[in-house]
C-alpha cells in the first residue's frame, strides 16, 4: 500500500505512483523530472515545513502540503 513522501522516513526510497495535484502543478514537477514510476528517496525532512527528495542525482526541496500529495510504493 502507498503512502505519501511526507510520511516516509529519512533515507528511506519508493517508487512515485501518484501525484494528486493541480495539473498546472503536476506540469511544473513532470518539467523538473519527478515524473510516475520514477524511484525517489528521502534525504532530509524538517517536520512540519520541508522534505529534500532526491531523485536522478538531482535533489529538490518541496513543501510539506506538495509532499503530502506525492504518493510512492
């Protein structure tokens, strides 16, 4: 069962299965490269504000609210 990159744990990786968001911002991460069943892992989190994803080689800090709608396996 999926849960949301904000509910992961630091150094822990998945898979993205879904994103539930705006298309406008769905085409603004697809455009930076976290893309659907593209393998992610959590760098960093600060609780209640951030999480730092990394993804490619490329790392990306978003907030906790867009993190929450990312789901991953």
């Amino acid at each position: 069962m999926g849960r949301s990159l904000a509910d992961k744990n630091v150094g822990s990786s998945g898979t993205i299965t879904n994103m539930y968001l705006s298309t406008c911002m769905k085409r603004r991460l697809l455009s930076m490269g976290l893309l659907i069943g593209k393998k992610v892992e959590i760098i960093n989190k600060i609780e209640g504000s951030s999480i730092i994803v990394s993804i490619s080689d490329m790392q990306f800090i978003l907030g906790i609210d867009l993190a929450s709608n990312i789901w991953v396996e």
